[in-house]
C-alpha cells in the first residue's frame, strides 16, 4: 500500500541506479512532502536540481519549501539559477518578487533593485514590479528614477492606485 511504500526505498535502491534522473528526484521530493517530511523533500529535490534544469515544477517545490523551512537566502539563490531556465514561469517570478519586497524591508534597497530589474527584463508588462522597484529607487533618494518606474507602471496599468499615488508623492518630494 502507498503507506508501507518506503521513500528509503526509492533513494537508495531506484536512484542509486540513476542518480542524474532528475524526474525520480522530484517524484521522491513530492512523496516526501506527501509524508509530511519537508526536510528530506529538500534534500532530495537539491539533488534533482542539479541533475537538469528542465523541469520547473521541481524547482518551483525546492523554492516553496526553502522559503517555508525559512531558508530565504537559499530559496532566493534556487530561484534565481531556476529562472535561468525558465525565465517566464509565473511563480519563480512571485518569488522573486516577494524576495525584492522582504529584501527591501530589511533595509537592502539595493538588492531589492537588482532582483527587480532582473525580473523586468523578463517581465515588463507587471506593473508591479514597476512600483516595487520605485520603492526601492526612493529608498535610495534616487527619486527622478522612482518617478520613471511609476510613469512605467502608469503605461501598463493607468489606474494603479499604488502607481498614482507613488507618482504624486514623488512629484513632490
């Protein structure tokens, strides 16, 4: 039955065989998680990331249970090498995103930046991540670019509430 099925089974005796098959390592990371064992899902989901890139959802599990297990900083560093792959999947792109925001927080505007524009690149048509990255160009006093981005996400959404009001606090400041 599916609860005597061992996931010590499938590690030791299936992916030893294949250790590079990816696809097995993100069938044991799911079993795992299934099992309520998020920690061994993690380790056995690193091993398939480094196998191949091709296969997103793998990554986009490694990204949610690093960012639960509170591991930010490895969450942050998973998806950015799996968007290198997948540099349009929508939710190694909301990762990202959330990143940039608590990044900001935090105090690291700068960072915060960095992972926005990586984003934009790949993702100019959200004009969120046009307002997020005005925060964090005002968190710097760089308040002519903040006002650009706000103008950039005016483009794609007129009636951002965030964009408008950004924009008038910015004008005139």
């Amino acid at each position: 039955t599916y609860g005597d099925w061992s996931s010590d089974v499938c590690s030791s005796d299936l992916l030893a065989l294949r250790s590079d098959y990816s696809s097995g390592w993100h069938n044991l990371g799911l079993t795992l998680v299934d099992l309520n064992r998020p920690s061994e899902a993690i380790d056995a989901l690193l091993k398939g990331s480094v196998c191949t890139p091709s296969i997103v959802d793998l990554h986009v599990l490694l990204v949610r249970l690093l960012r639960d297990a509170g591991r930010h900083a490895e969450a942050e560093q998973a998806a950015l090498a799996a968007r290198v792959h997948h540099p349009r999947d929508r939710a190694l792109m909301a990762h990202i995103a959330e990143r940039a925001v608590q990044q900001r927080r935090a105090g690291h505007p700068e960072l915060a930046e960095q992972l926005l524009r990586g984003l934009l690149a790949d993702w100019d048509e959200i004009a969120e991540l046009h307002v997020n990255l005005a925060n964090s160009l005002s968190d710097q006093q760089r308040i002519a670019a903040a006002v650009d981005a706000c103008r950039a996400a005016l483009a794609i959404a007129p009636t951002h509430v965030d964009a408008l009001s950004k924009l008038g606090m910015f004008l005139r400041d």
